[in-house]
C-alpha cells in the first residue's frame, strides 16, 4: 500500500468522525484535502490546518467542534498506551452523534481510493490504535507526521551530516527529470497531422483500386533536447562538488541525452565514468580522473576548449546547457564573457546555477559572475533539495520559444602583433 493511499484512508476516517460529530462533510470534500497536500507546505502544521478546515469546513459553526478533533487526530507525536491516546480519544473531546452506516461509506471511500497517484508525503508508522480507526489485522496504521524529511528539503547541503548526505541521495534519485521536447525534421504517420503523405496515400489506394482514396497523413516527430552539464570542482567549490555530482549522476542516468564535464583550471568530460556505474564508484573514478579537484578556477578558459573542442559535438538539435559555479574566477573576465557570449549563441538555452544564490544576502559582485551575468538566461540557485525540484520543472516546461535575449557587444579576440603587421 502506498504512502498517498494510506494518508487517504486517514483523511476518509477524519471525514468520518468529523460526521459523527455532526459536521457535514463528503467524501469529495475529503478527496479535495488530499490533493491540496501537494499544493501545500506539509512542514507548516498552521499551513495543513488551514487546508483541511477550507476543504472539510463548510459551515461557520462547525469550526470549533473541527479544531477540536483536528488537534485529537492529527498530532505531531502521539502516545499510545494500550491501544488508546493518553491524551484522550476524539470521542472524549466533543460528543459524537450515532454513527452512520458503514457500509455505504465503505463503498464510496473505495471509489474515492481508486486512481490515487504517488504524492511527497512523509509519515512515521504507529503502533495499532485499536477501535478508533479502522486497521488491517497484524499491521499498523499510519499517524501523519511533520518527518525530518520536509526540513532536509530546504537545508543547505553544505550544512548536510554524512547521514543527512545518505538521505538526499536517496531522494534525490527519486526526482523525475524531463526536458522540453523539440521538433525534429523527421516526419511520423499521424491521422490528424498536417503534412500529406503522398507515398502512402498512393500505397493504401492499390489495395482498394484508388476508390475510396484515402487521404494519409503525417505530422512533426518531437524528441527530447539533448541536455549538457558543466560544473565547477574547484576549491571554492569544495563544499558542495560532490553532492552536485551526485546530482549530475542522477540526471545523466535519468534522462536519455546528456553530456558532463567538470572544470577547475581545465576542462574534463566525465559522460563516460558517470554511465553504467554505482554512484559510488562513479564518484571514485572521477575524483581520480580529475586532476584538478579542489584547485584553481579558470572558467574562461575552460569554457573556450569547451567552445572549441566539443561545442560542435555536444551541443545540437537545441541543447540545454547547465553550468554550475559560484562565478569565483582568477581568470580574464574578459575572456569568459567573450566565450560565454559564444556559448550562449550555440546554445538553445543557457542556465547558470549558483549554489550561493540561496542566500538572502548574496549579491553576485565578483568579477566571473558580472562578466558571465550579461549573457545568461536564468539565474537559479542550487543550495538544497527545493532548488533541485524547481529545476525539474523548469526544465520540463522549456518549450520552442527561446527567451528573449538581448543583444550585448561582443569583446574582439585578442590579435597577435605579427597579424597585425
């Protein structure tokens, strides 16, 4: 059984008491607070609260006798003792009317049950409570409860504990990362496109003598962008490089077309060591590839043998590409916005990721993200779990509109004396 289908057995049984209360609530109305869960902070106890008393609620004066029950049912710890609260039973707070029939809320709950999806929700599992909620025999019901989960969402990794890190891992590779499709030159078959076939219509009429003809069509084939990773391992970097690796890994083997590298005061392709692998010896075959981990940064420069190297290899059919940086640069900033303003035209969007944006207080006041800034598309953070969510659905919402860019002056290249003579 499911995390979301046991938070909605839970919502059906508050439904229910709230009815033997006297409070007049449907099963729709219940279903209406389950999904609301999503659109809401589930780590806000007021924030729940306040969803479940505008989805249950509909009369002004059943919203003592809900607040009653709502802090008797859902509690953030509950204490049991021998199949009952020690706090007391929702029956002991307010006088409940006789019950219903069961049967015919059983059969509507079922119905409401059917086509629940999977919903980020996290629960603690409690001992059995007896006869104030229904349970399967030998299994115990599920209390909702405010995890530690919610708080790791919004953590900044580099605060994360090794046990904290093992944890975002895991739900990090639970993540679903989707990028906007393109539109290909290939043509697929399709009743309701907008191309004739002429082929096939001439093909299928040989089978009939040419009466009826039937007119065959095709329409655009869509495919995924091919998506290309760059991060920064340098030593301002340090922090936060291996949890971004982790996040690189999940992505490269979460999605069909995608390209990593990594740079600090060069540039390496890392496609290769990241496929195929666990993510713990892929992690060990890049720090040993890698030579240049924790050291100097030179984005410039690597974005130049980016550009010369693999820009005509990597990034066609209207590439995404991600870099991911702190904008810390010893390199000529000149040369970077030079190379940036070259990649951003190659590119079909340009998206720079900086851990440090999720400061309040951050500014981007060094020289590398001022040069870089001028030609960048969007500008996001990537400190914690909620960053890397917002990223998903950025990606997934790219569509064949690129943003609109404004034009910057392009430095000239630096000429040699003797070209000059």
């Amino acid at each position: 059984m499911t995390t979301a289908t046991n938070f909605a057995q839970r919502t059906l049984t508050f439904a229910r008491l709230l009815r033997r209360a006297g409070v007049k609530t449907t099963t729709g109305q219940a279903m209406d607070f389950v999904r609301a869960i999503e659109h809401i902070d589930v780590g806000s106890r007021e924030e729940f609260r306040e969803a479940a008393r505008a989805c249950l609620i509909t009369h002004k004066e059943d919203i003592p006798v809900f607040e009653q029950l709502f802090d008797a049912f859902w509690r953030a710890k509950p204490e049991y003792v021998d199949g009952s609260l020690q706090s007391g039973q929702p029956d002991d707070v307010v006088k409940l009317a006789p019950e219903e029939s069961e049967e015919g809320e059983g059969e509507a709950d079922g119905r409401a049950l059917e086509g629940i999806q999977g919903r980020r929700l996290e629960f603690v599992e409690t001992l059995d409570e007896g006869e104030g909620e229904e349970s399967e025999e030998g299994v115990g019901s599920e209390a909702f409860s405010y995890s530690a989960a919610e708080v790791l969402r919004e953590k900044d990794f580099a605060d994360l504990t090794e046990e904290e890190l093992q944890q975002t891992r895991h739900l990090m590779e639970q993540l679903t990362w989707q990028i906007g499709q393109r539109r290909s030159r290939r043509k697929v078959a399709s009743p309701k496109g907008r191309f004739i076939d002429p082929r096939r219509t001439m093909r299928r009429s040989l089978q009939t003598g040419g009466v009826p003809l039937t007119i065959s069509r095709r329409q655009t084939k869509t495919k995924p962008r091919q998506l290309v990773v760059i991060c920064d391992v340098s030593g301002s970097m340090d922090r936060y490089s291996r949890i971004l690796l982790q996040f690189i890994y999940a992505v490269e083997n979460g999605m069909a077309k995608v390209e990593s590298f990594v740079f600090g005061t060069r540039l390496t392709r890392i496609t290769r060591l990241l496929k195929h692998r666990s993510i713990d010896e892929a992690m060990e075959r890049v720090a040993r590839e890698v030579q240049d981990w924790s050291g100097g940064t030179r984005i410039g420069q690597s974005l130049q043998t980016f550009n010369t190297q693999w820009a005509r290899r990597v990034l066609r059919n209207g590439a995404v590409v991600l870099i991911i940086s702190d904008g810390w640069d010893r390199g000529d900033p000149e040369l970077l916005a030079r190379e940036m303003a070259r990649l951003q035209r190659s590119s079909y969007r340009l998206i720079w990721l900086n851990p440090l944006l999720g400061s309040p207080r951050y500014e981007p006041l060094t020289r590398g993200m001022q040069a870089a800034l001028p030609f960048i598309d969007d500008f996001m953070p990537v400190h914690n779990l909620a960053s890397l969510e917002a990223l998903a659905r950025h990606l997934s919402t790219i569509d064949d509109y690129r943003p609109v860019r404004r034009q910057h002056p392009v430095l000239p290249a630096p000429v040699e004396s003797s070209r000059v003579a």
